[in-house]
C-alpha cells in the first residue's frame, strides 16, 4: 500500500508527532547532558603564569550570604595581588551588600599598599530574578532580565564597568559564588559563553580555518560555588540547581561531602568551616 | 560592665522569649553571675512588652536595661559582650534565635552564645544547625523556659577553646587550582 498523508487519521497524526516531539526533547536532553558532564570533567591545564592579572567576579547576595561571602574571603587572608580585579555583582535595591564590599575593599587597600585610592574593583547592580512577594507568573520574565543583565556583566558590557587595560579580555577569570538566585544566571550565563567559545574553536579547527595553537590560553569563566555555613545536611535550592553547573562546589559540613548531580559528575567537596 | 544582649530577630515575633527574659527569675539569675546589663533587640512585636515592664514597677536586680527593635546591623551591640579591658568589659552573653547569621557572628566573636529555636517557625534546617552546634559543644541549645539555667553551662562551655574545623581543601587552593597557575 502507498504511504500517503491522506491515509493517515488525526489521531495518527497526532500520535506521530507526539512520539517526535519526545525524541527530539530526548535528545536534547541527552546532549545536554553529556555536554555538562564532559564540562564538569575537563580539567584546565596549568597555563596562568604567576603574577599576571586576574579578574575575580564575586556575586553577592542579600544580607545572610553577603556577610558569609566577607566573612570567608576575610577568613582566606584574600591577596589583591593575585586576585588583582574584582567585580562584585549586586542586585538592585541591595545597598547593604554594596556597602559591605566597599568596606572590605577599603580595609584590603589600606592592609596592602597604605593608600585608600583604589581602582581595582567595581560594583555592579543587575535587577533581581525575583523580588520577595513576587508573584510565579511574572517571575519567568523577571528571572530573563536578570539573566540578560548578568550575562552583560559576564562580557564587560555593564555600563558602570571599566576594566584597565591590561586586561585583554572581557571575561572574569574566575567566578565565586554563594547562593543568591542571581548566582543561578551567572553561572548559568558563564556556562552558556563557555558551551559557544567552545563550539566555534571546534568549528573552525573542523573548517581548517585555524590551526591548534601551542600555546593554550588561560581558562576563563571558571566557577566555584560554597554552599552556606547554615546548610547541615541538605542542599539549598541553589545548591540544587548548580551542581551539575559549577566547576568546583565547596560544602561547610561532612554529611553535604560527595554528593554530585549524576553518575559521572564531580562530587561536593569538604573545606571545613571556612567563615570562622 | 558585663552584658547579656538578647536578640529575637528582626522578621518574626518571638513574644515569649522576650517575657522570659524580662521575668524576675532571669533577672535575678543574671545578677547573681554578675552581670550589670541587660540589652533587648525585640523585634517589630516586642515594643509593647518592653514598654509595659519599663512602666511598671517590677525589679531590676540592679541591672540597667535597653531595648530597641530593629538595626540594620547589630555587630556594634555584638561586640560590646566581648571582653576588652581597656574599656573596662567583661566577656558577656549573647542570647538569640536560631537565625544563621546572629549564630555565626557569635561564634566568630568567641562569646557564650544560648541559641533559642523559635517553636512557632517551622524552620528545620535552622533548628538542625542549632542541634548540630551543641552537639560539637559550640553553643548552648535552650528551650524558652530553661533559659535561666542555660546561662552557667553557656560560660563554662566557652572557658576552653574550641578547635575550628577543617576540611581536606581550602577556599584559597580550589581558587587557586581555578585559575590553573603555572608552578
């Protein structure tokens, strides 16, 4: 018998297009997942030479987390010398958290080099993904704003940035993060910048339009996520939504130690308390 | 000056905790360990209570009283339980609620901290911290009631120093192995 459209019934049809549309979310989702396995897995080679500069992007959060974010990179001894830029990210509204980092900076300033000029850092404010009360309609919109606005901070088009010279790309070196919901759509957007560089250096290495340089570049984008001090035994949503998303996810207690998003994945490591 | 400075959180009430703590019995219990002051941070409900124990004419056990509802940081109330000299301050007490953020600045400020779990907010993961906590002997875990005699086990706890815990990395080396520095 010809196959014909005609011969078909809506309910074919449908049943069709139904068993297409699975495969092809299947799919995707198979992709995905690989890709972000394969990410969590790569490890960067050692490439950074010592002493160069390097750009930092904290995200902080409200109150709780901005003070635990402090609290540890006071806790670490932080270097400006190594970390020579740092751009803290705020959401809008968050004064408290602006203040915060504008103090620590002066303290970091005053430690190091006894002079309170100081023009190597910023503060930027993105919109929140959800303010307190919101309703879940108008949150999805919300929360794609921010992602937007954070993914212009990731690529330097903030207009408030203003990054020195020396520093050839727009990209943050490294990303520290705690658990605001903006921390989501950061990692999420540097996740996002990391999946197209890739997919057009293979592109063009495919193409013959270029050739493997021996001279790898620095990674950049790279995430760290600390899960917060007051997290005993189970993840924060956050926590939740990153874990197959960040590079490296810090725990502050051994029973949160090991877990990983899925067979194959990087587990949850145990530094100890790292806010006392 | 020796301080206790209680703190019942900005957003939620904590009524009864606040009538505990402004009873003769805690009063007197606080006197007899010689504590000269008592500090209140009563949140957005607890005016009323502190204001009608001001105006009336119960006992103070000689110790001098404050209160006020919300700050935008308490560090500054905080620090004035730690023990300085100079300024002629013994080590106080800090009383609060299981809110993460009051805990941990306690903690890093190395006073006797009772931690009081508000029974009206369902929050578990606050109330395991709080578990958690006493069980490492960090901090005092109370019931309202028993705050009273929770005050003695919260000082001697704190007279031995507690070891600080440590993992099998650092936040300095993970960000350090990120950036992928040459060696």
């Amino acid at each position: 018998m010809p196959f014909s459209l005609a011969s078909l019934s809506f309910w074919d049809l449908l049943l069709w297009s139904f068993v297409l549309a699975i495969t092809l979310g299947a799919s995707i989702l198979l992709v995905l997942l690989i890709s972000l396995t394969i990410s969590q897995n790569t490890n960067p080679t050692k490439t950074r030479p010592r002493g160069s500069p390097t750009h930092l992007l904290v995200v902080l959060g409200s109150g709780g987390h901005t003070a635990e974010m402090l609290y540890m990179l006071e806790r670490m001894k932080f270097d400006p010398q190594i970390y020579t830029y740092r751009t803290y990210l705020v959401s809008s509204g968050d004064n408290f958290s602006a203040d915060k980092a504008k103090d620590f900076e002066a303290q970091r300033v005053q430690n190091s080099q006894g002079h309170t000029h100081n023009k190597n850092y910023t503060i930027v404010t993105v919109p929140r993904a959800r303010r307190v009360h919101q309703s879940y309609l108008t949150a999805p919109f919300s929360t794609l704003q921010c992602f937007w606005a954070c993914l212009n901070v990731l690529r330097g088009l903030h207009p408030d940035q203003k990054l020195p010279k020396e520093y050839t790309s727009p990209y943050p070196d490294l990303i520290l993060t705690n658990g605001p919901a903006t921390a989501v759509c950061v990692v999420a957007g540097a996740k996002l910048i990391r999946f197209f560089q890739c997919f057009a250096k293979y592109t063009t290495l495919c193409l013959g339009l270029q050739t493997i340089s021996p001279f790898a570049s620095a990674p950049k984008l790279r995430t760290i996520y600390i899960e917060s001090w007051a997290r005993v035994s189970s993840l924060s949503t956050s926590g939740v939504l990153l874990l197959p998303l960040v590079d490296r996810f810090l725990v502050q207690w051994p029973a949160q130690a090991g877990r990983r998003a899925w067979w194959g994945m990087k587990k949850t490591q145990y530094a100890g308390w790292l806010v006392i | 000056m020796k301080l206790c400075f209680v703190t019942v959180g900005a957003t939620a009430s904590f009524q009864k905790l606040l009538e505990q703590v402004l009873s003769s019995q805690f009063l007197e219990a606080l006197a007899k360990r010689g504590y000269t002051h008592l500090l209140i941070q009563y949140g957005k409900d607890g005016q009323q209570v502190f204001q009608n124990f001001i105006d009336s004419n119960q006992p103070h056990h000689g110790l001098t009283l404050g209160g006020f509802d919300f700050q935008p940081s308490i560090d500054a109330q905080m620090m004035m339980t730690v023990e300085r000299e100079t300024l002629g301050q013994e080590r106080g007490l800090i009383i609060c609620h299981a809110g993460s953020g009051t805990v941990l600045a306690g903690l890093r400020l190395g006073v006797p901290l009772i931690v009081v779990p508000n029974p009206d907010l369902a929050d578990n993961h606050q109330q395991e911290l709080a578990d958690e906590l006493e069980k490492g002997n960090y901090v005092i875990s109370s019931t309202v009631e028993d705050v009273g005699n929770a005050i003695s086990r919260a000082e001697t706890q704190k007279a031995q120093v507690l070891p600080r815990r440590s993992g099998n990395t650092t936040l300095a080396e993970s960000m350090s192995d990120e950036l992928s520095f040459l060696d």
